[in-house]
C-alpha cells in the first residue's frame, strides 16, 4: 500500500479538495471554500494546511464567526445543497458563535462543516485559554454544544481517525434526507501529529443525487387519494428544489389543473405570473392560498417540514379536516400531523404518479376559482404597495424594489422580522431560485451575511438584502467582507426605529407598547442612527433617502454601481400586509388588562377551536 505522511490537519483538506459533485453533467468541488477566522485553536496547524491547498480550496477570512457560518449556509441553499462551504474557528467563543448558525443550518437542512478548535487530547497545559472546564468530565469542552444542533459530530483523538470518519461526514453532507451540519473537533495537538495514509484516501470522489424511491403500494394508494380528488392544492416546500423537481412540479400542475401554495422556503416552484401559482401560504402567505387550502378537498405536501408559520398553526394545513398527503424524502417529516405519508424524493415521485394519473384533471370550476381568489390577492397587492401620506411601510418599500428589480435573474434575500411576510407576500419570484428566505430558524443578523454566500452563488444577479434596523445592529461586519471580496450586494436599510414586527404582535395580545420600539418607553435615550454613515464607514457606497418617491432613483444608483451599496430609508412600524391566517402565541390567561383577556379570548381561544387538538 502506498502512503503519503501528512498531518492531519493536511489531510484533512486534501481529501476536502479531493471531494467533487456532478450538475448537471458538469463536475464541480463539493467543497466551494473554507471561511475561517485563525486563532491559537486553528492557526497553526490547520491554518498551514489550508495555505498549501488554496487554489484548490480557497480561503475566505470574516469579521465574526456567526456571519462567515451564515454566508456559507446561504451558499448552499441558492446552490440548491449541490455545492457547501467549511466554517472553522478558534476554540472558545470562536467556536461557540458558530452554535447558532448551526442550529440554523439543521433546522434548514441545509449542509455546512464546520472545524472547530479544539483543547489538547493530551491535556499537559490545561486548562488552556479559552477552554471550558467541566468539574464531573474532563472529555467535555465548549464544543460539546454542537451535538446537538449537528447531524454528525466527531471529535479526533488520532489522526488516523480521519479515515473513518471523514467518508461518514460526507455521507451525512451529500444525503437527501440526513443533511445538514456536520462538526468536527479539531483538537490543536491532534492538528498537528503525522500519520502515513494511504493514497487512495485523497483520489478524487464524485457525487451524484440518489433518489428514493416510494414503496408501490403506497404510492398506488396515494394515485387513488389524487383522483378521488376535484379540488387537490399542491404545497411546494424547500423538498421541492433541493431535489430538482422545479420542473416536474410545473408539469404536474399544468397537465392536472392543480394550484400550486408555496411555503418560504418553495417560493419559486412556478413562477408568481404563472396562473396556476396562487402564492405563498400559511401566516406569511397570502389570502389566495389559504383561502384555496381552506376549500381543498385534497392537500398534497411537497418537501414541506410543515412549521407552524407554514400550517397557520395547523389551522391552515395540517387540520384534520382535510386529508392530507405528505411527499418527502425525509421519514420524519413524510410522517407528520397525522397526514399519508409519501417517502420519496420528490421528482421521483411525480415521475411515478404521472404513470397512475393519466388523464385525471380537477374539476374545471377548481381552477375559476383560482383565478377570483388571485385576482382579489393582486388587488390587495395594489393597495398594500400604493404611495401614500405618510412614513411609508415595509410594503411599499418593498413595490419599489419590485419596481426597479430584473426579475428574471434578480434575487431578494430577507430573514426576520416583517420582511419575510412582506418578501413572501410581495416579491413575485419569476425564476426558481429569486426569492431567498431564512425563515426556518428567522435568525436575526442572517441576511448581510446571507447575501453574499446568495451572490457568490449566483453572480450574474443583483442581490437585494433588506434588512431591519434592528437585525442590521445585530450583525452588519461582513459589510466589509463584502467589499473585500467584490461580492457586491444591494442593501435596503428600513429604520422603523426598533423591532415593529414584534411590537405588532406584543400590541395584537392587547398589550401596551414596550422594550420594542426604541421611543416606546425602552430604558435609556437612543440616538437617531446613522446606517448610511455607518455603511459608508465599512466601504459600502450609501445614501440616506427622505421620502419614498426618492426612492427608485436610489435603487437605480444601487444597481449602476459596481460595489456594494447601501440605502437606507425610515419607514413605520405599523402597517403590515394581511394574509388571512392565524398564529398561535402564548397569551396570558390572568391579566390586570382588560385587552389582554379579550385577545386570549377572541384571538386565541376561537383560533385553537380551528386546531385538531
């Protein structure tokens, strides 16, 4: 057997740089970069490996740990999970910033490797800096909190462990059903010691999408649910484009007649000006979908995880009172709710019900009434985005950047607060991969990081990120790594002076306003902010603008410009587009308020009589 001698930090990036996808009958690296900021746990052993490899696999530096993870996960889901990035860090709080965007990446499905620093497996110098000690058990540091928000995890005590555990990574990164993060511990020591490994370890591996495919009995008996049907809706989720069935999706609902909801992380299965799509559903959908969902006869679940926000707090989907079918690759979420459960990867699927349902169409009233309930949506559409007096809202804000956007290639990215219901509800995504939403986590701070893993995706695009005040203060630093990178993004600034999205709701259970908008009675006096300033300071090109009709002007500046720019407007943290759904939120039983007993009652209490249970 023939052996190369490397550390294993060494081979740990060459077998990385050895790993390679096919797309589309093109062959690509796995493995599109690795963002790493270097510290004592990383620097010297893997920061030297990764210096010998990096026209192979290139470095990218970050300015915090939690946004370099974010841009990598945005990476992964514009390219649809075909490509990923590594993230690797320090120990300590390097390590620890990148707990919550791994929880992200798992509650999203969404593949990332991360290469946290690690103690010494030897312990001479303990406790070494930054390392936390637990008193019952020496064997657990900070690191241990990546267990569970990782769908594989390991932690080297010898080198020659990469050889078994690698390939297992891999395995975990590249499936359609185990995706998601992957955590492995690098201890410095374990870095830096030598191992002979074979050669073979490091030949070039290529990936290919395996699809599963459904068992025959079920999927006859979910061919028979579908043509007992007269008024089935299809529910598109993130299933729907991870496994390449954007296509087949369209196919179906056109030679059947069946309307098509869309959850955030669906949008783009059809086009918005398809007639078949009737837009996104649940509490940030619109009045179309749902009020489709509420009279369907037949629901048919797609890829779907089927979330709270998603189901209308299983009022909307998920109720009972409609059969439903769940189509997923995943055992666990094709089980869910009570609903027939389809395990199969989606395209798969609708290549095999197109055998069993040829020449079953929907009722043809089905589809009229369709079209009345997205004729009524476009209307509220209309009134929603209209200039008006007034601070303007989100929503109008967001019919300008409609306005001035190429929707063909262009993309929005969004993440929390109100901009994924007003994104999801008002940007008509006419290609499938235009709308780009953090909505399973709804991690604040996602979206500037988010949109540069969008851009290095997808570069011919112009990536607009709106964001919140709020979420900017949170995590604005990869504005820099913007520029650095020349990985230029359009960034929409909306000051509604504090969290409005919450104050909406904290006023909806008939509360008094407070600790959310910044003049609302919040300890302490904040000063009016400046984002233009403090975008311009970290070298994006921005302005300030006064009034919504200077806007368009602006937005065409941003798209002129040929490095990131920043614009940012005030807009007020009332108005929201309604789209007929409810929410379940924890609203006291015992109040001093009158208010607040009245909304548990009204909204609450008759919202539940909607819940199966």
């Amino acid at each position: 057997m023939t052996t190369i001698k490397l550390t294993a930090a060494q081979a740990m990036v060459r077998y990385l740089a050895a790993q390679h996808v096919e797309q589309d009958g093109e062959i690509k690296p796995l493995f599109a970069g690795v963002w790493a900021i270097f510290g004592h746990g990383n620097v010297p052993a893997l920061g030297e490996a990764l210096h010998g490899v990096r026209e192979q696999l290139p470095t990218y530096r970050g300015h915090c740990e939690q946004s370099m993870a974010h841009a990598a996960i945005a990476f992964a889901k514009q390219t649809r999970r075909q490509q990923m990035m590594v993230v690797s860090s320090s120990i300590g709080p390097g390590a620890t910033n990148m707990v919550t965007p791994a929880a992200l990446a798992h509650v999203n499905r969404l593949p990332v490797l991360f290469l946290p620093g690690d103690t010494f497996m030897h312990r001479r110098p303990d406790p070494v800096l930054q390392q936390v000690e637990n008193f019952g058990d020496p064997n657990i540091n900070a690191n241990d909190c990546f267990k569970p928000v990782s769908r594989y995890f390991d932690r080297f005590t010898k080198p020659e462990q990469l050889i078994t555990s690698l390939p297992q990574a891999i395995a975990v990164l590249t499936d359609a059903e185990l995706c998601g993060p992957v955590t492995l511990c690098m201890p410095q020591d374990v870095q830096a010691e030598s191992y002979d490994y074979p050669l073979s370890f490091f030949e070039t591996t290529v990936h290919r999408t395996q699809r599963l495919g459904a068992d025959h009995e079920q999927l006859a008996r979910v061919a028979a649910l579908i043509k007992e049907s007269k008024k089935p809706v299809l529910v598109a989720g993130g299933g729907v484009h991870y496994s390449g069935a954007v296509d087949a999706v369209r196919a179906f609902a056109k030679q059947h007649g069946v309307p098509v909801v869309e959850t955030s992380a669906g949008k783009g299965a059809l086009n918005a000006s398809d007639p078949l799509n009737a837009g996104g559903i649940g509490v940030v959908g619109a009045s179309s979908a749902n009020a489709l969902a509420a009279e369907a006869d037949l629901l048919l679940t797609v890829g779907a995880r089927l979330s709270d926000f998603t189901t209308g707090s299983r009022t909307a989907l998920s109720n009972s009172r409609v059969q439903q079918v769940n189509i997923n690759v995943a055992h666990f979420d094709a089980n869910k709710h009570g609903a027939v459960a389809l395990r199969s990867d989606a395209r798969r699927a609708f290549d095999e019900l197109q055998h069993l349902l040829q020449g079953w169409k929907s009722e043809a009233s089905w589809l009229d009434r369709v079209a009345e309930c997205k004729r009524i949506w476009d209307a509220t559409i209309a009134e929603a985005i209209a200039p008006g007096e007034g601070v303007p809202s989100d929503a109008q804000v967001t019919g300008a950047i409609v306005a001035s956007a190429d929707l063909s290639k262009d993309v929005l990215v969004v993440a929390a607060g109100s901009m994924p219901a007003e994104g999801m509800k008002l940007w008509p995504a006419e290609h499938s991969r235009g709308y780009h939403s953090e909505y399973g986590f709804s991690c604040m701070g996602y979206e500037i990081a988010g949109g540069i893993g969008v851009k290095m995706a997808q570069p011919d695009a112009e990536v607009y990120v709106v964001v919140g005040d709020g979420s900017y203060l949170m995590l604005n630093s990869e504005i820099a790594s913007s520029v650095a990178l020349d990985q230029k993004i359009i960034l929409v600034v909306l000051d509604n002076r504090g969290f409005g999205c919450i104050n909406r709701l904290q006023s909806g259970c008939g509360q008094e306003a407070f600790n959310n908008l910044l003049d609302d009675g919040t300890a302490g006096t904040t000063p009016k902010i400046d984002f233009a300033a403090h975008a311009r300071s970290l070298g994006a090109i921005s302005e300030h603008v006064d009034a919504l009709d200077a806007l368009p002007a602006a937005l065409e500046r941003a798209r002129a410009a040929s490095s990131t720019y920043c614009v940012t407007i005030d807009t007020n943290a009332v108005d929201s587009t309604d789209g007929g759904s409810w929410w379940q939120v924890g609203i006291p039983q015992v109040s001093t308020r009158d208010s607040v007993i009245e909304a548990e009652r009204t909204w609450q209490s008759e919202g539940k009589k909607e819940q199966p249970f």
